[in-house]
C-alpha cells in the first residue's frame, strides 16, 4: 500500500504541520505535500485561515527546511529548493483549480512549469511583494517531488 497524505497550508495548522510531516515520514515512509487553500464556496473564513504566500516562505525558512515534504499547487517561487508535486490524483485535483499568473510573472524563467497562483490568493495579497519571478534561467528552478510514488517503509 502505498500512503499519500496532503494538508493545506491554514494558519491554524500552521503550528503542527513540521510534526505532521515529521509523523508521515517516521509512520508510512512518506512525503507530506502542503497545498494552498482555495475557494471552497463558505467552507472556510478566507481572511482568518490561510496562509500568504509570504507567510508559507517565512515557515519554509523557520520551519520547513530539511523537513520530508512536498509544496502542491503553489508557485516555483514560493521556495525553488522544496520539490513539488505529490500523487497523481492529487495533482490532477490541483490543476482544475482557477489559477493565473500576475504581470510580476511575465518573463519568468519557471513560467513554463510553473502552475501559477490559486485565483483566490492572487486576488487577495500584493504580487510584487509576494511573488520572485526568476529571470535568469541559470539560477536552479524547484525539484519535482520524489515520483510522487513514495513507498511505505517495508516497500509496500
């Protein structure tokens, strides 16, 4: 059996998501995939729940360094060293989602692979505070996650 687990970015999980990861590698022998949250019709008060880009980079950086996880639906530039991607089925979900890319994007050097902004976030935060556009495409661009197809411990 091979085990996929994802969580969304929310500032109430926020606290608990380096244990979480922590919990799905040491348990299943897995990657934690961390999504953005997107418009879900009422499900969730936008403006108290999720994380900014800005603020997802600023627990990369304090947090999420060296941790097993994986960033899903957010783009090349939240964090270029922390691979992307995680089950098929999951990314499949992920690119039905309403994104696009803000004017800050044009000329990106990740523009090509990169899956752009969930609507909701880019209508809601400032995109040249929030988004690094890579512009020489020598500097590294972000790592695909390891197959998505990550095995359990015992191989299963």
């Amino acid at each position: 059996v091979t085990i996929h687990v994802h969580a969304l970015a929310l500032k109430r999980s926020r606290p608990r998501l380096a244990a979480l990861a922590r919990m799905v590698s040491d348990r299943w022998g897995a990657t934690l995939a961390i999504a953005p949250l997107r418009d879900k019709d009422g499900l969730f008060d936008w403006d108290a729940e999720a994380m900014t880009l800005a603020q997802m980079r600023q627990w990369l950086v304090e947090e999420g360094r060296g941790l097993p996880i994986s960033l899903l639906g957010w783009p090349s530039c939240v964090d270029r060293a922390v691979p992307a991607g995680s089950a098929q089925v999951i990314e499949m979900y992920f690119r039905t989602q309403l994104r696009r890319f803000a004017q800050v994007c044009e000329g990106c050097a990740d523009r090509p692979t990169c899956l752009g902004v969930v609507q909701a976030l880019l209508e809601r935060m400032e995109p040249a505070e929030a988004l690094v556009p890579r512009h020489d495409a020598r500097q590294t661009s972000r790592p695909a996650a390891p197959a998505g197809q990550l095995k359990s411990k015992n191989g299963t």
